[in-house]
C-alpha cells in the first residue's frame, strides 16, 4: 500500500508508528494504516522472539529507534515468545469526525488484558467493616494476656518491696 506518499515518507512514518506502537502498546489510526503498519511491525516482532546481535540490528534498521529495539527485544519479546504469529490485533472504531476516515486500533495482542484467554487470579474483595472485625479479635486477645501479664509481674514487685 502506498498510503498517498512517497517511498522515503511512507517507510519513515511506518518507523514511527511501528515505534510508538511497541512504546504505548496500542495506537489509533486509519484503518488502511493499521493494515500497512500490521504487514510492517510483525516480521520485526517475528525477528525479536531470537535475541542476536545481528536481529537487534536488522530492528534497528527498519524501526531507527534505541529505545523502541531496547523495549521490543526485552518486553514484547518475552511475552510473545510462544506465540507462532498474529501479533497485532486491528479493531475499527468508526469513523473520524473531521473528514469521515474509517478509524481503527492497533494494539500488540499479549498486552490487553481484557481479551487474553488467561484468568489471573483475582484479588478477594471484602467489605471493610468485616475485615476490621476479623482482625480487631486477635488484637484484644492478644492484649489481655499482656496486661495480665505486667499485672502479676506488678504483683511480684510489691510482694518483694514489702519484705
């Protein structure tokens, strides 16, 4: 796809998007983008999940950013390590309302927690007026045994004050 621009435009803009994607994870964008950025941004992901000297360049060659290779290689490629390929996933939105272009959101697969198949385990949720309860019990026990304990040890030192 051409996307209106020339070749040196076209292959910097990908870079960018490509940049900003595995940056911020998801990006919004026309939908004709998504598709170019898609066909972009997986041979490098693809060329990630094997972390060499000569990948990390050929990354470098088509993204032109330290810090986007840095975090390709060390966090998306950790996380899609497993997965044989379709490592983007494009969602349309609807259209813009300026000039009526379809709009859609590119996003790296592994990072949406509301898709992913994986249940985490979900912390337990309780009122609080239960859980104060709960722990105020171990509490007052807890102490009364202390100030038995320093009132017969008060005992103690006044039996042996009055001999």
């Amino acid at each position: 796809m051409h996307l209106g621009r020339k070749t040196a435009h076209r292959k910097s803009m990908l870079a960018n998007m490509a940049c900003s994607l595995i940056e911020h994870k998801r990006i919004n964008t026309t939908v004709t983008k998504a598709k170019a950025l898609k066909q972009f941004v997986e041979p490098i992901i693809t060329k990630a999940k094997d972390d060499t000297t000569h990948n990390r360049r050929t990354a470098f060659r088509y993204l032109r950013s330290k810090e986007a290779v840095a975090d390709l290689f060390r966090d998306v490629a950790t996380k899609v390590g497993d997965r044989p390929g379709g490592y983007t996933r494009i969602i349309k939105l609807g259209n813009r309302l300026g000039d009526n272009a379809d709009m859609a959101m590119i996003e790296l697969v592994d990072f949406n927690d509301v898709y992913t198949n994986k249940e985490e385990a979900k912390k337990k949720s309780t009122r609080r007026g239960k859980a104060k309860k709960a722990t105020d019990a171990p509490v007052a026990e807890v102490a009364e045994e202390t100030i038995e304990a320093t009132d017969s040890s008060a005992d103690e030192t006044e039996d042996t004050a009055q001999e």
